[in-house]
C-alpha cells in the first residue's frame, strides 16, 4: 500500500487538489471552456474509433499468427511488439514523415483528425493483438470440430463456440487500448498541428494550459478526463464480468 501510495494514489491526490484551489466554481470554468470541452469531445470519439478497429484488426491478425503458418511469421510476431519499445515522439516523427506535406506515398493526412487516428492506432495495435494471442493459442480445438461434426458452419462455429471464449481478453485488450487513446501525447502533438477546435486533444490542451501557466485548469481537464477514462473502463469491467457469468 505504501509503494500503491506514492506511485499512484499520492500523485493522483496532488492533481485533485490542485484542480479544486479554485473551488466548485473555477472547477466548472475550467473544464466548460469551449476549447476544453471540444479537446475533450475529439479524444473520446477518436480514442472510441481506435478501439472499435483495433477488436476487429487486432483479433484477425491474433488469429492469424496462432493458426496460420507462413514464411517470415516470426518477423510479424516481433514487429508487432514495436509500437511498446519505440519512443512515441519518434513514432509521431515516422508518421510525419510518411504521410505528411512530403509523403514519399503521395498521401498527406497532417494536421487532420484521420492524423489522431492513424497515430493512436500505431501505438495501440499491440493491445487487443497481446491480449487475444494467448488465450486463442491455449483454445481446445475439440470444441470446434464438435461444433463441425454437429454441421455448424465456419461462422456459426466461431459466433458460438470461439468468441466467447475470447471475448474476456477482447475486452481487456478494449480497455488497455482505449486507456492508452485518451492519454496519447508523444506521437499526436508532431503530426496533428494541434488546431484548436479542429485537431487538438485533450493531453495537448491541458500541456498547452501548463505551459500558458494556468496549472488550476490543466490539472481540472485532467481529473475530468480521469473521471471519464474511469467510468468507460469500468464499464468495460462490467461487460466482461457480464459475459464470463456462466464461468463461475
């Protein structure tokens, strides 16, 4: 509890703190700022955009390195652990490079929104991919051929019989990817241009108010986005206790 303490909770308390110097009412202001409120707004939608690809892609591409063998197999299974070792000020300035004003592929996207997703997606796609792999792996195929010799087709098989059982750790992928989304920084401020209104999200805001020395409303944005990080996530929680009821 003491390491709990000073690693986590203390930290967390200094931030609630120092949102509320201003009382309810400079609270409320700070975090209704119309500015605030649209950085906000982007994160979650973006960071709810990235997670809903990354159930989808993350899954097949878990499903094809547990049952597929192909030439160079080992390569993708390490590739796709990158994202975590990369600094993510680099990986900003890699996506920069590659799709931004001098795009050797001819495709600029920076400064947009579809930049905030393309850049959380790079930092995401292990999670789900990490999360699935090992629980597909471990999976009894008995079950499946059960399901085929009773004539259940491919996609009924796997409707009934595989998703279930990964959906716990599509789940926890879900959530490791959405926290990650909404607390993304290194490789959004360098691609997105950081327009207010358009392309700014919220750890940009509330490092922009750091730097304009207004601390009081940085650390009001960040409790919000906290709150509203915590709440999605138990959320998660709660489908996934929901869908495993039957287990216990």
């Amino acid at each position: 509890m003491i390491y709990l303490s000073l690693i986590v909770l203390i930290p967390l308390a200094a931030v609630l703190w120092q949102s509320a110097k201003g009382g309810a009412g400079g609270f409320l202001q700070q975090v209704s700022n119309p500015e605030a409120i649209a950085a906000l707004r982007l994160t979650l939608l973006a960071s709810l955009v990235v997670v809903l690809i990354n159930v989808v892609s993350g899954t097949l591409i878990a499903w094809v390195l547990v049952r597929d063998s192909f030439r160079g197999k080992g390569f993708v299974n390490a590739l796709i652990d990158l994202p975590f070792a990369l600094p993510t000020i680099v990986a900003g300035l890699t996506l920069l490079a590659l799709y931004g004003p001098k795009s050797p592929l001819g495709l600029n996207i920076a400064y947009t929104k579809a930049a905030i997703i393309m850049a959380l997606l790079f930092v995401t796609l292990p999670f789900v991919i990490r999360a699935v792999q090992p629980v597909l792996a471990e999976l009894d195929h008995e079950m499946e051929e059960a399901a085929y010799s009773l004539g259940a087709s491919p996609i009924a098989s796997f409707r009934r019989v595989i998703l279930p059982n990964l959906l716990p750790a599509i789940l926890s992928g879900t959530a490791l990817s959405f926290a990650r989304s909404v607390g993304e920084f290194g490789s959004i401020v360098l691609i997105t241009g950081n327009v207010p209104f358009k392309t700014e999200v919220a750890s940009v805001y509330i490092y922009g108010q750091i730097q304009s020395d207004n601390v009081s409303g940085a650390a009001a944005v960040s409790v919000l986005l906290l709150v509203i990080s915590l709440l999605i996530l138990l959320a998660i929680s709660g489908l996934n206790r929901w869908g495993t009821r039957h287990d216990r």
